[in-house]
C-alpha cells in the first residue's frame, strides 16, 4: 500500500507541475510530512487525496477557463 501512496503523491505533483514543497504550501502541511507520504512512510489521509482532487480539478478549470478567454479575444 505504500508503494500506491507514494505514486500519489509523485502523480499529483506531476499532474499539476508543481514540487513536493509546493504541494505541502498548497495544502497547509509541512514539506517533511508530504516527504513522508511519499516515500511511504506514513499513510497519506484521505483528507489529503480529497484536496489532491480538488487541486487537480481547479487546474483543469483554470486551463479550461483560459482556453475560452482566448477564444473571446
């Protein structure tokens, strides 16, 4: 099980273009405690997937949202 949370938390950073530090600013927790998550030391709670989520949902927003910007100019 591990292995599957740290292959989260790399694939939201991935997916969102952002480092392991700026995921922890991103949420509110410390750099140390997404290092942990990844590397599988300890479990990433559920509350941390849900904003994972939430995170990659407004960035498909925001794209989509420019997308139709630049097609009004």
């Amino acid at each position: 099980m591990a292995k599957q949370e740290e292959n989260i938390v790399k694939k939201t950073c991935k997916e969102l273009g952002i480092t392991q530090k700026e995921l922890a600013q991103n949420i509110g927790v410390s750099e140390n405690t997404v290092g942990g998550w990844s590397r599988g030391v300890t479990e990433t709670p559920k509350w941390a997937l849900k904003l994972f989520d939430l995170l990659k949902t407004e960035k498909k927003y925001n794209t989509a949202k420019q997308i139709f910007c630049d097609l009004e100019k």
